[in-house]
C-alpha cells in the first residue's frame, strides 16, 4: 500500500485482540477531521471503478448526497462495511457511549435486547429495511454489532443521513415537534415519514425520495462488469464495489495464479478479480508473491479476526470487548 501512495496508519494495540472490538475501531473515521468527507471499506470490500462521485455529490452545495451516506444490505438495512461520513470533534466518544449506556442500564448488560435493541423500541410504522425483508424488531444481521450500532447511530441520534437502496434514495432531517404537521402535510415530497427518536421534542423526517438516483448517482463510475445476478448488481453505487460477505471470502482459500485467466475484457467472478487484482499488483509493485499461497488453518470463519457467520460474529455488549478510549 504505502508503495503505492498510500498513507497507513495502525490502531493502538488493544488487551484482548477479538472481532468484536475491531469492529467498533471502524467508527473512529469520525475523528479523522483533517478530512472534509472518508468513505469507509471494509477490508472485504473491492472498488472496481473511482468511487469520487460520492465525495462529490455529498460535498457539493446542489450535491444529492447528505454529510452522512449508508446503503442498504441484503439481511441489515444499513451495510457496516460501506459508509459515508463527515468527521467531527467528539463523535467517535458519542457512538462509543451508546454500548457504555447499554452496558451500565441493563440488569443484563451483556445480553442484546431484540426488541429494544440500542436503545430505541421499533415502531410499526416505521420498519427498517433490508434486500430481502423489512422487520420491527433488532433482529436484522449483526444488529447486536456494528450494522446495529450504525443503524441506531445515524437514525435515532444524528437524523440527518442519505440512504441508498437498490431502486431509490432516501434523505432523511432532523425536525423539531412543532413542525411535525407541516411535513406530513407537503405533496411535493412522496409521503414524508415521521419517526419517533425517543425525544418529545425531536423527530426523523422523510424529506425526499428520488426513485431514480440523481446526478452522477444516475452512471455511478462505471464498475467493472462481473459476472454476479441480482437487481443490486446492476445499481449505483452496488455495482461499482464488490462485498466478499461472511465465509465466502477468496483468501480463505488456496491462492492459485495458474488457476485464473486475466485477460482484458473477460468478464470475472468476484473471486478471480480478486485474485487477478492481486497478480497485477504483484507484477506491478514487484510485492514477490508466490504463485501459490495456502491459508493458515486459523484463516477460517470461525477465526475471530476473519468474519463469518452470526454463530462467529460475537455481539459487542461480551464482557471480553474493549470499547476504544478516543485517540489523544
């Protein structure tokens, strides 16, 4: 990476080295403030095309992005491992005291409450959403996690977000009690939602639907075409990124350079770009790879720093997770 141009900077070294604490080491984009806007990735998640015309349409004074942008998953209705944020001065402190609040409320503080989740009771008209299925409850993939934690974060306390789904985007204000009725009485926007944050006083709104995406949301960056199905595939911004979800991950898998054919134009499944990305890189950067690259047998789905299914996807409100301090 660094020969490449890019700047690493590595965490703090934390006592019990788990996934459910590296997870939570995601939000501290938030103090990265040098930076007007940071699109975070996973490190499962692979680019195919210049992702800029986020920054752009979220930055920009007539740009239809909001300071903070998540997209919608197939099992969580926001996806942890692709969002959009503008960092700020004591923000990261602010996710973190939601699981601190979980924690010293509960006469089980380390049981995740399905129903009440991170601190808020689901209404039924207002469900979250996801591909698949919408739900009222906290039951949605890694609800008890970060997905959850990002959910609660942007929806019941900053309430100023741009969502993006498959076939539409929808922006959603902060607005105050006694304009709740002004909202629900505008026509030019197709039917404002309110929903509750737990606040007398302070409400989510609905403000906008675009059903088709505007601007360079409309051609996205042009990702590289793969061979994968599914309405998201054909999308902005799905189609210009590819998530190597849960076990399906291609270095948990033998790594053999004889076994892909790289050429311009052949259209790729996930796992070969991957794979072909990494050759390139080798040849380019001269990294020194070998041809072929076995996985230790802990680099497995049941490794607690390699992902994997919810049996392997420890909640955060464990006893053994060390919630990070802000960075000095």
């Amino acid at each position: 990476l660094q020969m490449s141009g890019v700047e690493v900077q590595y965490l703090n070294k934390v006592k019990v080295d788990n996934f459910g604490t590296a997870t939570l080491e995601k939000f501290r984009v938030m103090e990265m403030t040098d930076y007007d806007r940071v699109l975070f990735l996973d490190a499962d998640v692979l680019p195919l095309c210049n992702l800029d015309y986020l920054f752009e349409e979220s930055y920009r004074k007539d740009g239809v992005l909001s300071d903070f942008v998540s997209v919608s998953d197939s099992v969580a209705p926001f996806a942890g491992g692709f969002f959009l944020v503008t960092p700020e001065h004591g923000e990261f402190e602010r996710i973190m005291d939601i699981v601190h609040r979980h924690r010293n409320r509960d006469k089980n503080p380390h049981t995740f409450d399905g129903k009440r989740g991170w601190g808020h009771v689901i209404a039924k008209d207002d469900p979250w959403k996801a591909w698949f299925r919408p739900g009222n409850n906290w039951t949605f993939y890694a609800a008890w996690s970060d997905q959850g934690i990002l959910y609660h974060w942007l929806r019941y306390e900053r309430g100023n977000y741009t969502w993006l789904d498959v076939d539409k985007m929808e922006r959603w204000e902060t607005v105050h009690a006694k304009d709740v009725a002004y909202w629900e009485n505008r026509t030019h926007h197709v039917v404002p939602e309110i929903a509750s944050t737990g606040d007398d006083d302070r409400y989510i709104a609905r403000v906008q639907v675009n059903k088709v995406k505007q601007g360079s949301l409309q051609r996205g960056c042009g990702g590289q075409q793969l061979d994968r199905r599914g309405k998201w595939s054909t999308q902005v911004p799905f189609r210009d990124y590819y998530h190597f979800a849960g076990g399906a991950k291609p270095w948990f898998k033998p790594i053999l350079a004889a076994n892909v054919t790289c050429d311009a134009g052949t259209i790729l499944k996930g796992h070969d770009l991957w794979l072909c990305t990494l050759i390139q890189a080798n040849r380019t950067l001269g990294l020194g790879l070998p041809s072929a690259i076995i996985p230790h047998k802990k680099s497995s789905r049941k490794n607690p720093l390699g992902g994997g299914d919810s049996a392997h996807f420890p909640h955060l409100l464990q006893p053994d997770i060390e919630i990070p301090h802000a960075s000095m």
